[in-house]
C-alpha cells in the first residue's frame, strides 16, 4: 500500500514501525488459557493471542504518526487486523524480500530505513538487538526503539512513553 501523501501531510508525519508477534500477537504467557492476556483468534489457520486493548493503542498511536506494519506477516497484516483491531482501515506495510528471521528484528532495519527516511521513528518491535540499536543511535533523525515482552506487547505504558517522546519533540529519551 503506497504512503498517502496528502499533499506531503503524510510524508511530515514521524513514523511509527510496528511489529505483529510479540506486539500485537501474544506468546510465552503462562498461566491457564481462561487468564491469557488476550482473546484468541484464528488468523489464517493459526491461533494467535490478540492483547486486550492493542488496538486502542494502536489508534491512539495513529493519531500523532503514520503507522506502519514492521513484520514479516507484510501485507498479510491487512487481512484480519486492521478489522480485529478496530483500525480505520489498512496500514502500510513493508516488505522485507524473504529476509524474515524470527527471533531477531536486524533484517528490517534496510526496509524501515527506507521508509522512513529523515523523519522522526519509533519502532516497536520484541526482537530489537544491538544492530538495531546501533543503527538507531547512528541515524540523524530521532529514533526511539521500543522493546515490548512477547507476552505482553504493546502495554498503556509502553504507549504513553511513546507518546510523551512525541509530545515532548523526539528528544526525550525514556
């Protein structure tokens, strides 16, 4: 899906990378399946423990960046979550040409990169790992990475630390 331009409204906008598994997708949780931090969905065939209240994240989120799918799930995550999510429609997505390696996030830094360009960025992703944040650190334009535990993803607190960074001018470091 192509970046929305608006005339260059979009491009302005700071951008928001997000990872699916271990954001959005819970796993590693223990405890009874009736106390999982999620509702349960099938997406494609696959369980997947979707977090209570993700999706409000998410919009809340959307309203101070371009929110962007940073998953190897690429255009698939349109299919069932904008609507699980109560999205108001369909993100864009990056495509990572085959490079998916699960447990380790460095494989998208190309993509987001090129995305994002000069933009502000916070990326919010479970497998962030020193190539990640050596790359963060060496970009000139604000970049926050934000680690979630796969477990319990995307939380309120990890959504108001992102969005003080915003509000705050993308220097605050948390």
């Amino acid at each position: 899906m192509p970046r929305a331009t608006l005339a260059g409204v979009e491009a302005q906008r700071p951008l928001c990378a997000l990872d699916v598994d271990g954001v959005i997708s819970l796993f590693g949780f223990e405890g009874p399946l009736d106390e999982a931090p999620g509702r349960f969905q099938l997406i494609n065939g696959i369980a997947h423990c979707i977090a209570h209240g993700v999706g409000d994240r998410i919009n809340r989120l959307a309203e101070r960046f371009e929110v962007v799918w940073a998953t190897g799930w690429e255009e698939r995550a349109n299919e069932a979550l904008p609507r699980l999510l109560g999205l108001a429609g369909e993100l864009p997505y990056l495509t990572f040409d085959g490079q998916a390696r699960f447990g380790t996030a460095h494989w998208k830094i190309g993509a987001i990169d090129a995305y994002a360009g000069e933009r502000p960025l916070v990326w919010i992703d479970d497998c962030l790992d020193e190539s990640c944040r050596a790359w963060a650190e060496e970009r000139e334009a604000p970049t926050l990475l934000v680690p979630t535990e796969p477990f319990s993803g995307l939380t309120d607190e990890l959504t108001d630390a992102v969005l003080r960074w915003a509000a705050a001018g993308y220097t605050q470091s948390e």
